[in-house]
C-alpha cells in the first residue's frame, strides 16, 4: 500500500517551499568564491565594523564580576538580562534616541528576544491573531514573505522619500472597507530595507494617528510595530533629528523592535522590543519562553558590558565608517549607471541603494541577471570551463516588491545594491560589472 509522507502544517507546508530569496541565496551560496565573486546581496554588516576587541575586553570584564553578571553560562530569564534592559534605557537617554525622556521610558517595558531582532518579529507573527498587515512598498521581503506563510495576508503602501505615504494608505483603508475588520497590526520599517528611505517624523505622527483613528473605530486596538533596525545608522547630517512615536502615542500602539547587530556584531544576535506593558508583551515573553528560555545570557551581558562603556564612540565610528562608503558608492553608480537610471533611493542610512532602470529589466533570468551571474551561456562573458569570472550578487527589486502590490511592473527593472560587506574597491568593480550588464541587455533588446 502506498504510504502518504508526513502531515505538515499550513505553515509547514507553506515553508517547504523556499521563498524566491532563499532559492536565489541558496544556489549562490553553493559555490559561492571568496575573493572571487562580489557580494552586493546579502545585507551582511562591513567586518571592519564589528569591534572585536571591546568585545573580548567586555568578555573577561563580565566573567570578571560575578557579582554584577551572575551566571553568564547558565540559562537566562525569558524578559532577558537585567542588566542589558537597563544597559538599553540608558543608551536610550544618553544618545537621546527620539528625543524620549526619562519619565517616557518608565511607562515602557523593554523585553529581549531570543535571537536577535527577527526573532521578536516573527514571535509576533504568532502571538496577534492572524489577518492583515499593512506596511510599505518595497517591503522588507524577508519579514513580509514569513508572516504570509503564518497565515497574514500582507497589504502594501506605495513609499517615497519621506516613507510610507499617509494618503495612499487612507485610501487603501476606504478600499478595504469592512476588511478593514481584519487588520492585525501595521508593520513599518523607520529606514526601511530595501529601499533606505527615512521615514519622517510628520509621517511617524500620520501613521499613528491613523492607527488611534481606526483603532477608535473599530473598538480595539491595533498595534504598530515600527522595526528601527537601521535607524541607529543615520549617517546623513542632513537628516531631521528623528522623533519615537512613543512622544506621542496616546493609546499605546506603538512598538519599537531594535537591534544592536548593526552597531556592535549581528552574532551577539541581540534584538529588543519596548512598548506598552499588557497581554501582547506577555505573550511575546511566554514565546522567548518557549523556544529556550532567553537570548544566550552571555552575549546579553557582554552587549550589556558594551552599551554601558563603548556604545558612543563605536556608533559614532560605524556611522563615519559606512557614510563615506555611501558617497563613493553613489558617485560610481551615478558615473557608471546614470544614463540609464530612473530613480536611486538610500545612502543617508544604513548600507543600501535601490536602484530602478529606466528600460533594463533586472529579474531572474533577465539578460542584465545572467550577465551578473554568468549565465548566458556564452563563455566570453561566463568564462570557460575553470576560468574564474567574477559573478555579482544583488537582490532583484521582484522580490522587494509585493507580488499584489502597485510597483510589480516597476520592480522588475529594480535591484537592492548592498555596499555594507565587500570593501570600496570589490563594490567600484561590481557596479563596472552592472554598465557591462546593461550594456550587453541593451544588445540583446537590440536583436
């Protein structure tokens, strides 16, 4: 008789399937040639950044006192690290992150996942009930593609500069109408990945106001979760001082997920939340709970170690560090691909550029893809069999951009360029590398 394989479940089965991104990842990764090949891809923080030595110092600080870091190899609370929860209030009000005082942060708890920011967020995935997530586009793909497959239905807002744009979304709440029922909480990422837009104070002000007016009516409250993971990167001057939601949020709403992997070592995977006290942190603290009782309690208190005495000066470093990146970045790409650029979006935060082509389509099997890749089976571009042709990672703007949403035409000429990894010279090569690529797309239209 014929034996049926295992039952999986929704979500299993769902995820059987590799989303678009981790099959790209994947089939790179596989041959993948340090020194070889270019990785402009895959959003990896510039190793130059992460302070190795501070972090054995904060090491044998924390085993060295005993009595301030109990314990460090055992297992840790679920809330997580004393001693980090308080590291964090005070990195707050000592760098005065969006202008929050003191009497604002002791109506917060702080609680800390158990692996780094992604892990809060996809705790809240399970913990709010399933329905729709309203959030921008281009989407953070990773976040949107997992909440999707845990069963939300991912509704998207067309971005600009400034971030998600309020009268969009007013008019796709109208569109919804009595779906609006099933809103489960809005998702906003403040410099948002891919496209490192800022999102504004006046829009952070719209998009809570929004939330409290739909909230009002619809009789319960309705979460928004805004993920700062890049916003401790703002290395433009230019920028507005940016505001927490916290200063104005009269129903608590607002909830902010942070992360110290872009300021210290994403291997410390240290991720924290702050928001209102209540039944949804709760939930999300019985979460950390159950998959493994907290966040590794030595990293948490060798973060805690470094937040209390090296924070400033290393931020200060890593922000001086990827702002002279991005002006060398922007004048090569506005060099080697200005004729045929549309639009390019980011730099002032964080390490990404988004880039849209005016006629230059950048998706999967594109000509412009596979010249990057080294597929197109012509071994004077792929090179000949042992020939080590650089190939060039990038994340294709198709997969940044909601596959229901408004920009799926757009998103096919749009790429996510990461100058975060690979150092200035390796990043100049690639983009030559990309005006060969128009180039020869451009030949192949031609024919």
């Amino acid at each position: 008789m014929d034996i049926q394989n295992f039952s999986l479940s929704d979500y299993g089965a769902a995820s059987s399937r590799p989303s678009p991104v981790n099959r790209m990842m994947a089939s790179f990764a596989v041959d993948f040639r340090d020194a070889v090949d270019i990785n402009l891809g895959v959003g990896y923080v510039n190793e130059s950044t992460i302070p190795y030595g501070l972090i054995l110092e904060s090491l044998r600080q924390v085993l060295g006192q005993p009595e301030k870091y109990r314990l460090p190899f055992n297992y840790g609370g679920p809330e997580g690290s004393a001693n980090l929860i308080a590291s964090i209030k005070n990195y707050y009000l000592e760098r005065r992150i969006g202008g929050v005082t003191a009497e604002v942060l002791q109506g917060l708890r702080i609680i800390i996942g158990p692996s780094g920011a992604t892990s809060l967020l996809e705790a809240a995935g399970h913990v709010l009930k399933p329905g729709i997530v309203i959030t921008s586009d281009p989407m953070y793909y990773i976040y949107c593609n997992c909440i999707e497959r845990l069963g939300f239905r991912v509704v998207t807002v067309a971005e600009d500069d400034d971030g998600i744009r309020p009268d969009l979304l007013e008019k796709k709440l109208a569109a919804l109408g009595t779906q609006n029922g099933d809103i489960s909480f809005f998702y906003i990422v403040t410099v948002n990945n891919p496209t490192g837009s800022i999102l504004s104070n006046s829009r952070r002000r719209a998009l809570v106001a929004i939330a409290a007016q739909l909230s009002r009516r619809l009789g319960r409250k309705l979460p928004v979760i805004f993920d700062r993971a890049y916003e401790d990167l703002v290395h433009d001057a230019a920028v507005e001082p940016l505001e927490s939601a916290f200063l104005y949020d009269e129903l608590g709403l607002a909830y902010e997920v942070g992360t110290l992997s872009k300021i210290l070592s994403p291997a410390l995977r240290i991720g924290y939340m702050l928001g209102a006290g209540g039944p949804f942190l709760d939930a999300m603290v019985q979460k950390t709970s159950d998959v493994g009782f907290s966040a590794p309690l030595i990293s948490q208190e060798v973060a805690s170690y470094m937040l209390d005495h090296h924070v400033g000066p290393q931020v200060d470093k890593v922000r001086e560090g990827y702002r002279g990146k991005a002006v060398a970045v922007r004048a090569w790409i506005d060099a080697e691909l200005g004729p045929h650029l549309q639009a390019c979006s980011g730099g002032r935060a964080g390490f990404y550029f988004y880039l849209t082509l005016r006629d230059i389509e950048t998706i999967e099997g594109s000509a412009f893809y596979s010249f990057l890749a080294r597929t197109t089976g012509d071994p004077s571009i792929d090179g000949p069999a042992g020939a080590k042709y650089p190939r060039v990672l990038y994340v294709p703007g198709e997969f940044c951009v909601h596959p229901q949403g408004d920009l799926v035409q757009a998103g096919r000429r749009q790429l996510r360029l990461s100058f975060g990894f690979e150092e200035l010279e390796r990043i100049h090569e690639a983009i030559r590398y990309m005006k060969q690529a128009v180039e020869f797309a451009q030949q192949k239209k031609s024919f």
